[in-house]
C-alpha cells in the first residue's frame, strides 16, 4: 500500500474517531445537565447543531495538530495540543450560539461540553500509549526484569523504551531506578519506583530479583561504574551502559545501542575538554605530516587531525599495510581533504629530505618509534637506529625546510628508563631540547603511558590468550601501569601540541595505576569465565628491561602546571647541541657495528639515568593509590545479609552479648563506685575502629544520615577498608578492681554494646586501628580480606595473644585474621569462644607500656601472609 493511500486511511479513521468521542463529549454534558432527562427541544437542538459542530471542531483539532501527532508517543506536548483543540471547540460552540436565532443547547453546554472532550480524547490518547507502553495490559512474557541507573532524561527514556517492545534483541521490563540522589528514594518516575541510591544496589538486586542493570549515564566516573560493576558481579547479575555521546548513531533508539560494560569504562576517567578555537588555529591550512600513520597512535592521530580542516595530510610510515587501511579509511570519509601516503624509512636521510621538498609540511607529528619493550632488549640496535638516528634525520628536515611545529611522541617509560626502548626515548627527547635552542621550529614532546587496544599492548595479547582457552601470562603479582585510551591520549597530545612554545616537555595526567594481574582477571570475568576452573592465570617473571611500576617523572624535574588541568610541563635542563650530537654519532658507529653490550654502555653514557633493573625479589612499591577493578582476588563468599544462616549468626550474638552484659552488671556497678570514689571520672574510654567492608556494613546507616552522592562514593573508594566503628572499654587507672579487669582481659566488656547495635560480633577480627589500616592495607597481602566479616570481641588473633608490639606480631595476627576469615563455622567460633573462657581464667595479660604503631616491616618479613 503506498504512503499516500496509508496516510488517507488513517487521517480517515482519526476523523471518525474524533467525531465520535466529539458526539460522546455533548451527549454526557446534556446528560449531566438534565440529570438524564433531556428535553424534547434539546434533542432536536443536537441533531441541528451536531453536524456543523462536529466540523468546526474537527478543523480545530486539525489546527491544534492532533492529526499529526503519533499515539504511542504521546507526553506533554501531546496534552498541549488537547488543550488547543478543545479550545477551539469551544470557540466553535460559542460561535453557533451566536449565530443562530433559536436557543438549541444550554449556555452551561459551552463549559461542559470541552471538559468532557478533555477527558475522552486525551483519555483515548493516553490509554493508548499506557497500553503500548505495557502499564495497562498484560506484561512482556519472558522479560528481563532491570534495574536502570540514574532518573535524568536518558533514564527515563531507556524506561519508555522498554514498555514499547524489545529494542536490543531481548525483551526487558523496568523494575526499579537507581539514583545518586537519596531524597528520590522512594518515589516513581514514570511509574517506577527509585528505590534506593547506588550503595543500596546490593539489596535492590535481591529485592526484585533483577537480572540486569542498565547505567544510563555514558559519562558517570569510573569510579563509580566500577562500584555498580563489583556489586552486579557479586550478585551473577548483567551490567550493561550507554555508549558516550560522540559514539551513538542517529536513527536509532537508545535501547537499541545498550552495550556490555567494556575495560575502557571501568578504567576511563573524566571526559577530555579540548580548547578547540586553540586546537583549530594550529591546524586549518597548515600541512600535517603524521609520522608512524599506520599504526595505532598515528592513525587515531590522523583521524582526528583531519576533522580540523588541515590544508593537506600526509601519512608516513615504513609499514604499507598499516598504511593502506588508514589511507583508504579517509580518503572514503573526507573525500575533499588533500590526502598523501608516503612510504619511507625514518633513517633515510635523502628519502626524508625528498618528503620535506615535496610536501613542505608546517606541522610535524612524530609517532614512529619501535616500541616492544623486551624486543628491543634483544635488538638494541635496531632502537638505536630507528628511533633514535631516525629522530635525529626527522629533526634535522623539520629544522632545514622551516617547519613551525615538531610534536615528539613520547612515553612513561622515558622517566629513569630501566630499558633500551625508554632510554632512546629519553634520547629522543634531548635531541629536540637542544635543538629548540637555538631553531625556529617548536620542537616539544609528549609523555603518556600505555594506551588501551593499540597493537601488542597486553589487552589484545589477554584477549587472544582467553580465546586459546588460556593460560593468561602476567609477569608479576605487582606489575601495574598507567591506561588511557586511544582516542582521550590523542586528544591531549593534539592540545599539547597546540599549546607548546619550543624545548617543553609534557605530561599527560594518566590518573591511577592499574595492577596487571587485577586487568587480566577482569577480562577472565568479561569474558564469562571463572579463574583457576575455566582458564589460568600464570606468573612468567618480569622481562628484561621491564620494570614494576612505571614513573612519570624523576626527582630532578622540575613541574610546572598550564592553563589545561590535564596537562602539565616538565622543565628539563637542555644539553650542549654540540656534545649531544658527538655522544649520538658515537653511538650510531655502535650500533652500526651491532655488539649489544658496547651499544648498551654507549646508551648508559649518553643517557646518565638509565639503569638496568636489578633482580630485585621485593622491589619498592609505589605509595600511589591503584584502581580497584571489581573483578580483583575476593575471598569466599560470606552470608549475606539476607541469608538465614547470618541472620541467625547475628540474632543468637544478640541474645548472648544481652545475657552477658546482665551477668556482668555486678561488675559494672562495682567500678562505677570506684570511679565515683576517684572524682567522678569516666567510667569507660571511647576510641575510633575499622570494622567489617562497606560494602557488606555501611549502607543502611549511611543511608540515613547523609545523602550518598557520586563525589562520596569517589571518596569512599579511596578511604578505609571499612566502617569506622565507636568501641568503649573500661579504664584501667580507676583503681585496683579496674587494673585486675585489665589484666583479666575484662575491659573489652563494653564491646557488647557494639555487638547489641550489631556493629560487630562475638567472635571474629578484632577492629583495627585506623592508623594500622593506613599503614597495612598496601603492604600485606590480602589485607583486605579481613574486614570481609564482622569485628568480633574475641578471635583466633585475640586466643594467640598477638600483639601490636612490633611488625612480626602483627604479621601473625593478620594470617590468623585470615585462616579465620576464610573458614568462618559455627564450630569455629564454638571453639574459639571456648578457648576465650579458658585463656581468660589461666592468663592474665602481661603488663607492657603502650608502644608507638609499628613501623612498616619490609616485603621479606611478609612472606606467608597470604592465601
């Protein structure tokens, strides 16, 4: 059926439509006004009136646009347009009044009779898309109850959605929001409930048994995303997101373009905010020359550079390949930019010279460079030659033909390199520091760290080592790195480009580090799989040249920030031009003759930082915080707070902890008379205590008195382990009956309270000082895992008598944590309770003067404090 046809068959049916309910909309106003009882003269009114009245209104809902309008998408405006309508309907009524003679309706008609039109047709228009929508009417069969993160305009719009039908393949069906915003809890927006913030995420997975959750905000922190992520994983449920806004496609619906959660979002940080007049200025008309085009970094460059209208863009690289996909890819999408391949080798001097006479570049941006860390190692002189003579030979053209500006590629690894391939960058830099001494071309370089998906970092190596079925190869249970993506590391290099002035070198702000072993086991759970059942992971040692953790800068450069809180400068003190190109040239003789030991002294010599990694079995860790992917080693699952089996745990140490504070109310009457005998001092001492995760303590408490927004959950990543607990004890200087309940281990009695207000337990890891978790928590393996069940008065630890005297001791009393963390019964703590009883009785504590928290131990003295 043609469109036409189709579009005449329905403004057909939505005159008759509208006709009828107009006919609807008179009769029940006469009917209401006579009571039931119309006049005889009324009838005959009607019948007059109705076919002209009919018209003229149907011409105003003509007007108003309600034969426009699609019913399934009626809102807001849709309501307008009634009212339009109705309105010029009365105007329709008013007008026959006035020009007929006899009186055919009641004046009060022209009042009731538009009410009555309100009602029946938005009623009709809104029933219609309530029924769609599935909130009148029979619910999807088969569909996936959700849960959507966040009630702004696309959360609400991805609910919508929904109702209409399956939009991704697979049918859903809304079951409650989520909202940063605690004052929404609660509440329904578009008739569903918010029912708590993201802390409460836990229990709102349980409570409507969801098998997805849907984060409808593509630029929440990753932080955040990362929180969501821990706890659907916990709980076998699905997160999905929206990709940003630069990635969706016009045309389709957001349903439609929901995507798996992917690395880049638990690992991204905040959007990068170009200065584009600034970035456009040093572009348009000029002529790009892109070093290193076939590659990852060279071609994101490319790309990006020809959306800023560059007079021409000429992509070298020494690889055809490469080369020819990213040549073809612009030359289909721009087909008005000027657009040359150039295949040549960096250390061909004449070849060089030839690009530079013909071209004539303004704007260099230098990406090539052998980048494989351990490949160099074994070839150092292939660094030598390609990255740094092939440097020198680009500098050297970029000076000659008077280019404006050279933007050097630099890399982490370049700070204190402990590599081949980070001391030829280190090179590379002070070749253009000194030659922007004295040279027209602005010559800067750019530091960044690992980029995520570019060709043979460690994510596509993981990838293709998941789809062999395994084993992932990490080098070191502590090797971690900086990440940014493609795209957010061009962006910044584009406007480190643009804001260069000649000699800086800067500094991409890379965010937090990311342990290697944490990105191998998130994609092991990406990917459906389980670690240690469906593939392994194994520890290959650390490569030549490799080290733990990368630097972004050393002691002896000076920072100095820009007007970009993405980019810093780096003021480094320039060599002699002169001296630099004689260590260079001896350098290039070494490597022409190609022994690897000479060429490696002769690196050392002109790159003084450069040292070797020693075989360090305990190297320093760094002091930065880590990003905490939600995928990192877990301990066996503990009750949930839902289970009967800790419901039960915690009611019977309810009734116990009751019992034992009546049983114990002799004691306490008998110090507080002793208190009172030595002035009236306080009977009870209160500190500050870590207590059980946040995750598994927090949320119902937090809840009530403060409202969780998404800068606290920020916070609470980096902070304490746990929940900051108030515990009371007894004082020991009251007098003679307070000393011998010191010394009897009686003065934790008041712990009970805690356990009363279900704070802790009766038995389990004692609390932990704040200034112990600060000091342990990135020292000791598996810290963490002792906060995974409730503080308790009494422990394995407690029995041990394990003090805080010194670091050996509390490396004891942390493996104890743990064996009972990870067998945690009922007989255990049977036991344990038992042997409390008994070490109480026979042995009493050892008098000591309080010490000082200990000092950190070093990494051998930790040996076995792990799983």
């Amino acid at each position: 059926m043609s469109m036409p046809v189709r579009n005449l068959i329905r403004f057909l049916a939505l005159a008759l439509g509208y006709a009828g309910l107009l006919q609807g909309a008179y009769l029940a106003a006469m009917l209401l006004r006579f009571e039931g009882s119309i006049p005889a003269r009324f009838w005959a009114g009607y019948l007059e009136v109705a076919p002209l009245f009919t018209a003229l209104s149907l011409l105003g809902f003509f007007v108003a646009g309600l034969f426009h309008g699609l019913w399934r998408y009626a809102s807001t405006v849709t309501l307008f347009q009634i009212l339009k309508g109705v309105a010029l309907s009365a105007v329709a009524l008013v007008a026959i009044m006035l020009f007929k003679r006899d009186v055919l309706f009641p004046r009060s008609l022209i009042v009731m009779i538009p009410l009555w039109e309100l009602v029946l047709v938005g009623g009709a228009r809104f029933s219609w898309r309530l029924w769609r929508d599935h909130v009148l009417g029979p619910a999807p069969q088969r569909a996936l109850r959700t849960v959507v993160v966040g009630t702004g305009y696309t959360g609400v719009h991805l609910i919508q959605e929904m109702r209409r039908g399956p939009g991704g393949g697979e049918t859903l069906t809304p079951v409650g929001f989520i909202d940063d915003d605690a004052r929404l809890t609660g509440h329904q927006v578009e008739g569903v409930k918010v029912c708590g913030t993201i802390a409460d995420l836990p229990r709102v997975l349980v409570e409507q048994r969801a098998g997805m959750v849907i984060v409808s905000d593509p630029d929440m922190p990753a932080k955040v995303v990362r929180e969501i992520a821990r706890f659907c994983g916990e709980a076998n449920v699905r997160v999905k997101t929206l990709p940003g806004l630069s990635d969706l496609q016009q045309g389709r619906t957001a349903l439609s373009q929901v995507r798996d959660v992917r690395l880049e979002d638990l690992l991204g940080r905040q959007p990068v905010q170009l200065d584009l007049d600034e970035v456009r200025e040093s572009l348009r008309g000029q002529r790009v020359l892109v070093t290193g085009a076939g590659g990852s970094i060279g071609s994101e460059l490319a790309r990006q550079i020809a959306g800023f209208s560059p007079a021409e863009l000429i992509l070298l690289d020494h690889s055809e390949n490469g080369l020819y996909y990213v040549h073809n890819e612009l030359a289909a999408q721009r087909a008005e930019l000027a657009l040359s391949a150039v295949i040549a080798d960096l250390q061909d001097a004449a070849g060089m010279d030839a690009v530079f006479a013909r071209h004539h570049p303004t704007v260099v941006f230098h990406a090539a460079a052998h980048k494989h860390v351990p490949l160099l190692e074994a070839n150092p002189r292939e660094a030598v030659l390609n990255n740094i003579v092939g440097t020198r030979t680009l500098v050297d053209a970029a000076d000659r033909y008077a280019v404006g500006k050279f933007v050097l590629i630099s890399t982490d690894k370049a700070v204190n390199p402990s590599s081949v391939m980070g001391a030829s960058k280190r090179a590379c830099e002070m070749l253009l520091q000194s030659r922007s001494q004295h040279s027209l071309t602005r010559f800067v370089a750019v530091r960044f760290g690992n980029v995520l998906g570019s060709d043979g970092s460690v994510i596509p190596l993981f990838q293709r080592q998941i789809q062999r079925g395994g084993p992932l190869t990490v080098t070191h249970p502590e090797a971690r790195r900086y990440f940014m993506t493609i795209p957010e590391a061009v962006r910044l290099v584009l406007q480190a480009g643009a804001m260069g002035r000649g000699g800086e070198v800067f500094l991409l702000e890379m965010g937090e580090q990311v342990r290697i072993l944490d990105l191998a086991r998130q994609l092991i759970r990406m990917a459906g799989l389980r670690e240690g059942e469906d593939i392994e992971i194994v520890f290959t040692g650390l490569r030549p040249g490799e080290k733990i953790f990368e630097e972004l800068h050393s002691d002896g450069e000076r920072t100095r920030i820009t007007r970009h809180e993405r980019i810093l400068v780096w003021n480094l003190d320039a060599r002699d031009e002169e001296s630099l190109r004689a260590d260079v040239a001896e350098l290039e003789a070494e490597a022409r003759r190609g022994e690897p030991e000479r060429i490696r002294r002769a690196l050392r010599r002109l790159v003084p930082e450069y040292v070797e990694p020693s075989a360090d079995p305990a190297p320093r860790l760094p002091a930065a915080p880590l990003v905490e992917l939600p995928a990192t080693a877990a301990a066996r699952a503990v009750p949930a707070r839902g289970d009967w089996s800790g419901r039960a745990r915690g009611a019977l140490d309810v009734a116990a902890a009751a019992v034992l504070l009546a049983l114990s109310a002799p004691l306490w009457l008998a110090l507080a008379f002793e208190a009172r005998r030595r002035g009236g001092r306080d009977l009870l001492a209160y500190e500050t205590r870590i207590g059980r995760t946040r995750r598994h303590g927090q949320r119902r408490t937090l809840r009530a008195r403060v409202p969780i927004d998404r800068r606290s959950i920020e916070r609470r990543t980096q902070d304490l382990l746990g929940m900051p607990i108030t515990c009371a004890r007894f004082r020991s200087d009251l007098g003679p009956l307070s000393r011998w309940t010191a010394r009897r281990r009686l003065d934790c009695l008041p712990f009970l309270f805690s356990v009363l207000r279900r704070d802790m337990a009766l038995v389990g890891p004692r609390p932990e000082k704040e200034e112990y978790v600060l000091r342990w928590k990135t020292q000791v393996p598996d810290y963490a895992r002792r906060f995974l069940v409730p503080p308790g008065i009494t422990g394995l630890a407690q029995v041990a008598d394990c003090s805080d005297d010194d670091a050996e001791a509390l490396a004891r009393r942390v493996r104890y944590d743990l064996h009972y963390s990870d067998h945690r019964s009922w007989l255990l703590d049977l036991r344990t309770l038992l042997r409390t009883a008994g070490v109480i009785a026979t042995r009493p504590r050892r008098a000591r003067a309080p010490a000082p928290p200990p000092a950190i131990a070093p990494r051998p003295a930790m040996k076995g404090v792990a799983r």
